[in-house]
C-alpha cells in the first residue's frame, strides 16, 4: 500500500534538516550542474542533476531497504519538477 506520508517527511527534510545542512537545494544543484557540466564537457541543468539524483537513489535502493532512499528520490523528483517549470 502507498505510504502517503513519504512526500510530506521528503519536504520537511528538504526545507528542514536538510536545509540547514546542505543549504538551498536549487543553488546547491546549480552548482552541481556547474561541476559535472565541466567535467563532461556538455551541457548540464540544475534539473539534469535532480533526475539524474534521483536515478542514484533507485540504484542504492535495489541493494537493500532503506526508507531514506525513497523520501531522498521524492526530494529529488519534487526539486527536478520545481527547476523545469
């Protein structure tokens, strides 16, 4: 059965916890984007790296178990949606 309060604890942690330690999620994803764009050597989004964000959280999810996992890969989604608009 769909657990309904996964998107809500993603948020609380995104604009909560997480806030405080890792800063603004969408400058922190541009900055990301800056990074790999120049690694790669080709172009790069802040939303890029929230898809691409959340495709690590699937792969770590297939290990094992972990709760944090799925709100992690909803925090990622909710941001990617929130930079393509």
């Amino acid at each position: 059965m769909i657990d309904h309060s996964l998107p809500s604890e993603a948020i609380s942690l995104m604009m909560g916890d997480r806030y405080r330690t890792h800063g603004d999620p969408a400058e922190t994803l541009t900055r990301i984007a800056g990074l790999w764009q120049s690694f790669l050597s080709t172009p790069i989004t802040a939303a890029d790296v929230a898809k691409m964000m959340t495709l690590v959280k699937i792969a770590r999810s297939r290990a094992n178990y972990d709760r944090d996992h799925f709100v992690d890969a909803i925090s990622y989604l909710l941001l990617a949606e929130s930079l393509d608009r």
